[in-house]
C-alpha cells in the first residue's frame, strides 16, 4: 500500500496520539494508588502524581467513579506535605500521615 506522501505526518501524528493515550491508560492501570510508597510519591511528576492521588481517593471512596476536583487537590497537598516529611520513605501514601513523621512505620 502506498501513501500519499502529503497524509504521512497526518498518520505520524495520528499514531503519536494513540501511543500517547495508551500510555496514560496502562499508567493508570498500573498505578498503585494508595499503596505508592512516599518515595516514589515525591519522584513522579505531576501528571503522574495526579493519577496516583485520583486513584487513592477513588480507594479510599470505594467507587471507581472520578473524585471532584477539590477532593484530588486537598489530598494532592496533604500527601506532598506529609510525604516530604516522612520518616520512613517506604511508608504507603495511604499511611502517610503526622505521627509518620515522628514514628517510624
């Protein structure tokens, strides 16, 4: 099959955006929520950090529905403030919390 050679960089970036969204859909999938560590917590970008914390909630809510946006932003704040104190690295965000920063867990 030959293509036009005007349609190339229409396919290219057709290809790119699919690649693009199925990785953010095995991220997520992959994503560990609640049970990512604080220190792979505080090494993710935002973006990633984000998925992370939506699926925390959504654990934590018991639904697979999507958490308002308040709910991902309060948590988001609460976990980068109590993650980048935590005494134990490989505390779970789900445990991340202000004895955590006092007591090793």
């Amino acid at each position: 099959m030959q293509t036009i050679p005007a349609a190339r960089p229409a396919l290219a970036a057709a290809a790119l955006a699919l690649a693009l969204t199925a990785c953010t859909d095995v991220e997520r999938f992959l994503n560990q929520g609640g049970d990512t560590p604080c220190s792979e917590y505080v090494r993710q970008d935002q973006d990633t950090k984000r998925i992370t914390i939506t699926k925390f909630v959504q654990e934590q809510q018991k639904s697979d529905a999507q958490p308002s946006g308040t709910a991902v932003d309060a948590t988001m704040i609460s976990v980068d403030l109590l993650c980048g104190v935590q005494r134990n690295a490989e505390t779970p965000i789900r445990n991340a919390d202000i004895a955590g920063i006092f007591l090793q867990r």
